[in-house]
C-alpha cells in the first residue's frame, strides 16, 4: 500500500509538468493538427481579401499623391502668373487711372519706383521673421502708398483691400519699416556746392547758399500722459499739439537732411543747434573754393563756409554759422528800403522750402491733417513721404500750387486750433455755471436752517 501510493504520487507531478508544457507551447502541437488548422474552410479566401486590399490601398495613395501634385503645380503657375494679385483686381475695375485716384503716384511712376527698389526690398519681405504674408511685396507697396495718401481708420483700409484691419496694419507697417532706408538712399542725394553748381541748382540772389532750411509741423492727438508730459507736445506759435521736423533743401526744393521729430513746444533755433554738425559738415568749402573769392554776406565772419537760409525765427544762429536771414523791424521804427529788399530777396529764395513742404502735405495726407498713429512710427513715415516727394520733385517741379496748397493746410491748423480753443471756453463756462448753482444752492440751504 505503502509502495503504490508513494509511486502514484510520484508521477502525477510528472504527467502534470508535460501537460503544462503542452499548452504552454504553440510548437508542441502535432503536424497533423497544424495541417488541419491550415486547410480550415475560407482562411484562403481571407488571405487574398487582405492582399487585394492592400494593394488598392497602396494604388489609391498613389492616385491621390499624383492628384494633389498636380493640383499644387496648377495653384503654383496662377500665382506666379500675377505678382500683384491685389493690383491686378483694381486694375480690372478701374483702369490703370487707378493708381493716381488710390495713390498720389500715376502708373508710369509707381512702376519706375518699384524697379529702383524691387531688387533690395524683395529679399527681405521673404526671409523676415513671423509669419508668411498673406499679402504679396508689390501690393503691399500698393497698399502702404493708399494707406499714406489717404489715411483714414484700418478696419476701412481692410476693407478696401479684402483683409481684416489688422492685416492691414500689420502689412503696411511692415512694409514702411523694410522700405524706409531703402527709399531714403536711394531718393535722398548728397550734393556739394561744387556739384550743385555743375548742376545749375543755385539761388537767384544768393548763389553761395548751399540750403535752406525750415521746421515743419504735423498736428498729433494730446498725448495720454501728464499735464507736465504732454505740454511738451503743445505749440505756442500754431497753438495745438504737434510733432516738429527740421527740414533742409536744396534751392530746387529737393530735401537733401531732416531730423527725426521732436515735440512741438521745441523751437526751431533749439532743433538747429542740435543738428549743427550737419550743417557745418556740407557748408565747409574746400581748398580749391578758399582760393575763390566770395564777397557776399557775412564772407569775413565764416571764410570756410557757404551760406544757409533761414527764417526771422533763427536770429542769432549767425554766430556759428553762415546763417542767411531777414532783418527784423526794429522796435518803434520802419526798416529803409534796403533792408526790405534784402528781405524781399531772402523771401525769394527761402520760399522754396515752403513749396516742398506743400508738394508732400499734397501727396501723403497724413503729413497734412492730424497725425492719429503711433508716435514712434512717425519717423518711418517721414522718411517714406520726404523721400517719395524726392522723387516727384524730380520729374514734376515745384510750382506755385505747391505754396498754395501749403498756405491752405496751415490754415486748416488755425482752424483746428480756433475749434480747440472754443471747447476749452465752453468747458470752462459750464464748470463755471455748475459751481455757481452749487453756490446758490448751498446759500439756500443754509438760509432755510
């Protein structure tokens, strides 16, 4: 009993293991069984549907690759069939007379100045950082040319355009900040007075004045800051808030310096001051003109230098430099007939910076009305509008309308200064006619206790 109790327990453990190991390996099936399994009905027919439909797959992504490339190439060839999709939609409604009613430049002008800046500016409207544009380069142009013409709020110039009003913003912006150095070099020439001479471009009474020189200002919202901060901004001459550049031409009214801007309370003697290297640098005669002689005016006080024009308002800049300027009427008498035709002859000569100043409030609206942008975009634009009046000035010279034209926005700044002033009055009365009503009200009050 003993015996065959202990070898039956000896060997079921053993039949046990062989049984676990059975399972436990796929291998250890027999041929037979795994041919049976194999030549199961429809396990073919499986087979083949899973080829079939890897192979249809395979082709329809094919298909469709072949499709989308296809499809890009023909995208490709309409984009690069047109540069100015933009232009071209104005162009099909309106004519090439578009340009002049959407741009202060014909078609002719804006076609010349985009081929002087196309190759420079090209490259950097597509390798700038952010996004890609969703506007091309020349449009853009286009678009910046409307935008400072007749400037009005973004989300009509989006309009205009087919974009929203920041992407208007955005591209314009973009556009004047690639474009203004570019302009300005190539627009803005850097002349001798010898070089002036072998180009005829002297004044008529004054032949040794190199430039002329004059401020102009641009009216600007009150900034958003303290009484003490926003004072600076406030004319006392034009009596509103304005931005101020110092301008130079040369006497045929081409801008040859201008400064960046300062605040409008800032004199024109003290902008002067600070940009008098410049002056001093392309007045500064050379040693072939010392041995010339020059016997006009102020000649033995500056014998190194040629003359500036100058307005009233720059008395006493005579003292650093050759400085051309009218001769104020003395206190309590009349200035002889000389001095009022010197003053006549400096009048005639300096007027020509007055013509540019009219020649670009004309061609760029924003340097003529209410500047209602940022400030520290000011300058950008400045140097786009002077330059751009560079070139105009070229092919059309400066006339008569010009001055006119000036005389007209300068009026429209006495205007709006007069127009501020009376809601400043009205303001004040009603503040006063509120105080008085609370004075008399209290009065009453007290009197009732």
């Amino acid at each position: 009993m003993s015996s065959s109790s202990s070898s039956s327990h000896q060997s079921r453990p053993r039949s046990t293991l062989q049984a676990a190991s059975r399972l436990a390996s796929p291998s250890s099936s027999s041929p037979r069984q795994a041919a049976s399994r194999s030549s199961m009905p429809g396990s073919n027919r499986l087979v083949q549907a899973a080829i079939q439909n890897a192979q249809h797959c395979s082709e329809q992504r094919e298909a469709n690759l072949q499709e989308s490339l296809e499809r890009s190439e023909e995208i490709s060839d309409d984009f690069n069939d047109s540069e100015q999709p933009l232009i071209d939609m104005f162009v099909a409604e309106g004519g090439y007379e578009v340009f002049s009613t959407m741009t202060p430049f014909s078609f002719e002008e804006f076609e010349t100045i985009w081929d002087h800046i196309s190759t420079q500016i090209l490259p950097l409207w597509q390798s700038s950082r952010g996004p890609s544009p969703a506007v091309s380069c020349k449009d853009a142009f286009f678009m910046m040319l409307n935008t400072l013409h007749l400037p009005t709020k973004w989300e009509k110039h989006g309009l205009d355009f087919g974009v929203t009003g920041q992407v208007a913003k955005r591209t314009t912006s973009k556009f004047m900040r690639l474009a203004a150095p570019i302009l300005k070099s190539t627009y803005t020439r850097q002349l001798s007075m010898d070089e002036l001479k072998n180009l005829n471009i002297t004044c008529n009474h004054y032949p040794y004045v190199h430039h002329i020189t004059d401020a102009t200002v641009t009216p600007c919202n009150k900034p958003l800051a303290s009484f003490e901060e926003s004072k600076l901004f406030f004319s006392g001459k034009h009596h509103i808030y304005c931005l101020k550049n110092e301008l130079s031409v040369y006497p045929n009214g081409e801008a040859c310096n201008w400064t960046s801007h300062r605040p409008g309370s800032v004199s024109d003697i003290t902008i002067f001051r600070e940009n008098i290297n410049y002056h001093k640098d392309v007045t500064k005669k050379t040693p072939a003109a010392m041995i010339v002689p020059d016997h006009g005016e102020l000649a033995t006080e500056h014998p190194t230098s040629y003359g500036i024009t100058l307005d009233k308002g720059y008395a006493g800049i005579e003292r650093l430099v050759r400085a051309i300027i009218p001769k104020k009427k003395p206190r309590n008498r009349q200035l002889d007939n000389d001095d009022l035709e010197r003053n006549r002859k400096i009048a005639h000569d300096r007027i020509v910076v007055e013509f540019f100043f009219g020649r670009v409030c004309k061609l760029f609206g924003v340097m003529g009305g209410k500047y209602r942008w940022s400030r520290e975009k000011f300058d950008i634009i400045a140097d786009v509008c002077f330059s751009l009046t560079n070139f105009h000035i070229r092919l059309n010279p400066l006339r008569d309308e010009d001055k006119s034209y000036y005389d007209n926005v300068l009026a429209s700044f006495r205007v709006m200064s007069d127009e501020a002033q009376n809601r400043n009055r009205h303001r004040q009365t009603r503040y006063r006619v509120r105080r008085q009503n609370i004075r008399e009200a209290l009065g009453l009050h007290i009197n009732n206790i």
